[in-house]
C-alpha cells in the first residue's frame, strides 16, 4: 500500500496539532514547513521538512519553501493520467493526497494601528495560495482544506469511508478558490486604497465581505436575506456593534439602525435620533441626554413607537426608564451606565446594542445596487460649518435661529429627498421626507408642526425651484430658512423671503438622499 502524504502549512494553528495527530494514525505521514512543521514537532507529532522532499532548503527568509516541483507536481499529478504518471516516476515525485494551508494573516496585519506598507507587503502570501489553488484545481484527487472548523468533520470521514467523497473534495476545493479570491481581493483593496486621488475608484471594484448571520427574511417575509460585514469595517460601524441583550437583529433594524447611527454622529451635544423606517421622525438635542430624548420623544410620539433609538453619548438609568415606558425595537449607544443596563433588562425583547462613536472615522464610500451594476460614491461625512454659509436675506438670523438652522440642516442631510425639516429649541417639530416635488414635503411638516411651525426655523436639502415653499413656510409662520442655493429663481426665493422679513441662508452643498 503505497504511503499517503499530507501537506500542512497554516498561519492559523488552531487544532492543527490535534488534527495532525489523527492524520497520523490514519496512516498519512505529514509534510510542513516553518512554524507549522516546529509546532507539530514540540507536540511529538512524526513530521517531515517540505526540504527534506524537494532536496533544497527554505531561502530568501522563508519566502521561498514549497515553490518546486516535487512539491507541485505531488499536487497537480492526475492520478488517472497515464503521463502524469510516468513523468512523476520518471522525476521521483510522490503524490501529496490533502493539503491543509492557510495564508498569512494579511487582515490582521493591515488593521494594526501604525502598518507599514512594508508590513503589509511581507504579509502577502505567495507560496500557500499557489497550493491551495493547485489542491483545488485537482480536487478529483487531492483535498484542500483552508478552514480549521473543518478539521473533525474531515478525520470522521475518513474514518467512516477511508477516504473524502468527491462532494466533499468538491465543496473543500470551492472553499479553498473563494479563499484565496477573499485574500487577492482584500490585498487589492489595501493597495488601491494607497493611490492619490480619484485612483481609489479603480477600474475593477473587488469586493470583501464576510456572511454575519442569516436573517430571518427581508424587508418583507416572502424575501431570504443575510448580513455580511467587510473584513475590515471601520471601527465606528454598526457591523461592530456589540448586542447585550434582546432578540436578533432583523434585516431591517440593521438598516434602521444605521440611519439612526449615521445621523447622531453629527452632533457633538448630546443627542437623541429616534428612526423610523430609515427616515428620523424625531431628533432633540439638550443639555442632558434625558432632556435630549423628551425632546425627540415630543417630536412625534405616534412615529417613534416601535422605532430605532441612537443616542451619542452614555445612557443613564433615568433615560432608559423613560425609554421603557414605550415600544422600541432597538437602543444604540457608545456606552451606558450599568444601572440602566440593568433596567433595560425589564423588557429583554429590546436589542441594545453599543458601537464606537467617531466623528473623525468614517465610512468612506456608499454603494447602492442597480440592475446589473453597482453604483459607487464618496459617503458625504463632513461636519457642517457655518462659517461657509452665505446670508442671502437683509435680515441675518438670531442667535437662537441660527442654532435651529443649524440643528435643522443636520437632520435634513439623513432625511430621504425631496426633505423638509422643521426645527425649534433645538428639536424636530416636523418632517417632510420622500416627497415628489418640495412644496409637498414643506406642507407634509409644517401640518406635523401645527402651531409649533410658528418661530421655527426651516431646513431644505436642496435649492427651491420655485419661492412656493418660502411662502407656505411664511403662512405657518416660519422665520428662518437654510437651503443650498443655486436655483435659477434664487431671486425670487430671496425677494419672497424679505417680503415676509424671514432670514435665509445659503449653504451651497446639496444633501439629495434617495
């Protein structure tokens, strides 16, 4: 009976002793190198140098160990093929039955704070891929294993039938290709991510992403859907929130609550978003997060039930009291006092979640799926500043206008377009979103307003094509309006606004979100 081989090569040495081990007393005798092979050899497991096969040793400080023929020709023979077996005699070239490699830790290396491109670049495997490619492209013959959660299931088939099945090899081999294709695609990534200017949209878009969990269904039960999460997320996402309590999260409390999260990081007073299928239905700031959150609650208490919650700052036992006296679905935070975790626990359906709030750290890019293509652009994260405002009217706005203009606008940015926001006393009293034409989301909030709307100021993602909207925010009795300006009718917007003795200002940045 002739000897069987296995190769073992991993960065990742969880059970790989173990597993080794077993492989022995199946009857295989094990090939390694480097770090592997002293591992397995500390543990007493009978192991052969890749050197000792190939006759040359591992060179140009380990870059260089498995890249031969003895080596490749052990795993690319076909064992069917009468040449391939003729030229292995003719070269002494011994068949390589399971190769069990995984690459260097290129992931772990490029998150490090402070990497190198150096680093980076010495962490690029090149031998292992080149193994693990050739595994799998002949997997009639040889098993491929990248994955150590493999390990037991492998060694009990072996054990069942003597040998893997050609669906296991198969699966293994499909594993294997997609994990060198995850590798290739996070170097590219890394690398692109280092060209100067608009070079980061490169020709070929590669993305990496990694399966979280199957969701229950989608937007809509009638609808499968999973949530994967980038290799190596920004540390400011809610991929790396963590859940202290509550049930899972559904498809759409992840996207719900990636509004909220998005929306509360532009604020640096604490601050509560109160979300509602995607769109803020009430926002407060105050001096106290409990003052920040009556705010938003007061905002409109019918909408935020059953809504997403984000606050920017810790939360208190007196906050999340009052937050249990209604239904939510999620609470996300930067952290919280564990007297107010501990009161949380009152409703345990509620998934409380903490993140990394940053307002420096970002996501960088915003993807959005069209039919047969993949739209891309830079995610608009810059915080706003009214010192490159523009006031367009005769009279300037107060004191207390311009905070509201400026609350106003910080809403209106994360609110789906065409957007109205209304803000007074630093809180949302109404919210125009997803509307047609501008006018109709102007009148969808002032009529939330009511008489709130009267001394509010108003906020408008982008210009108005007609002075309608000015006019119906004077009926209501609006006194401020911020816009970005650049209408062809800027003018008559202006003249409109002086003829009521309202205060307008120009941004001249449009905040269009579809």
């Amino acid at each position: 009976m002739s000897t069987k081989y296995a190769l073992l090569s991993v960065s990742d040495k969880s059970g790989v002793v173990d597993f080794a081990r077993s492989l022995t007393e199946l009857g295989f005798e094990i090939l390694s190198t480097g770090g592997t092979k002293k591992s397995l050899a500390d543990a007493g497991v009978p192991v052969k140098s890749v050197s000792e096969v190939t006759g040359f040793p591992e060179i140009l400080e380990g870059r260089l160990k498995t890249l031969h023929p003895k080596i490749h020709g052990g795993i690319l023979g076909k064992r069917g093929e009468e040449l391939h077996q003729k030229q292995m005699a003719e070269h002494d070239i011994s068949p390589i039955d399971l190769v069990v490699v995984n690459l260097y830790p290129f992931a772990q290396t490029i998150a490090k704070e402070g990497v190198t491109l150096e680093d980076a670049i010495e962490n690029i495997d090149i031998g292992g891929p080149t193994m693990v490619r050739s595994a799998a492209k002949n997997y009639k013959d040889v098993a491929v294993v990248v994955n150590p959660d493999r390990y037991q299931e492998i060694i009990d088939e072996i054990k069942e039938k003597g040998s893997l099945s050609q669906e296991t090899r198969f699966q293994l081999a499909v594993e294997a290709f997609t994990h060198t294709a995850e590798y290739d695609a996070l170097i590219s990534s890394y690398l692109s991510g280092l060209l100067p200017g608009e070079a980061k949209f490169r020709n070929t878009l590669l993305l990496n992403y990694k399966k979280v969990q199957d969701l229950r269904y989608g937007e809509n039960p009638q609808q499968q859907a999973v949530f994967y999460r980038e290799v190596n997320p920004v540390p400011s996402s809610i991929a790396f929130a963590q859940q202290f309590q509550g049930k899972e999260l559904s498809f759409n409390n992840i996207n719900d609550t990636n509004a909220a999260w998005e929306l509360v990081q532009e604020y640096q007073e604490p601050t509560i978003v109160a979300v509602k299928h995607a769109n803020p239905c009430g926002v407060g700031t105050g001096a106290e997060l409990y003052d920040a959150y009556i705010r938003a609650y007061d905002s409109d208490p019918v909408s935020i039930f059953g809504g997403i919650i984000a606050a920017n700052t810790r939360v208190d036992k007196k906050t999340a009291e009052e937050i249990l006296k209604i239904f939510i679905e999620v609470i996300i935070a930067p952290e919280y006092d564990p007297e107010a975790l501990e009161a949380l626990k009152a409703k345990k359906d509620i998934r409380v979640l903490q993140a990394k709030l940053s307002h420096e750290e970002r996501e960088k890019s915003d993807f959005k799926k069209v039919s047969g293509g993949l739209l891309v652009q830079e995610l608009d994260t810059v915080l706003l500043d009214p010192a490159d405002w523009q006031v367009v009217t005769k009279r300037k706005p107060t004191d207390s206008e311009l905070a509201d203009l400026v609350f106003g606008m910080k809403v209106v940015k994360h609110v789906k377009s065409n957007a109205i926001v209304l803000a007074k006393n630093l809180q949302t009293i109404g919210v125009g979103a997803g509307q047609m034409n501008r006018v109709g989301a102007a009148r969808i909030a002032i009529e939330q307003a009511g008489e709130k709307a009267k001394g509010s100021a108003l906020a408008s993602d982008a210009f108005f094509p007609f002075p309608d909207t000015v006019e119906e925010a004077a009926k209501a009795g609006v006194t401020a309006l911020i816009q970005p300006g650049g209408s062809l009718k800027d003018k008559d917007a202006i003249e409109t606004a002086d003829s009521f003795g309202m205060t307008m200002l120009f941004t001249g940045r449009r905040y269009f979100k579809h």
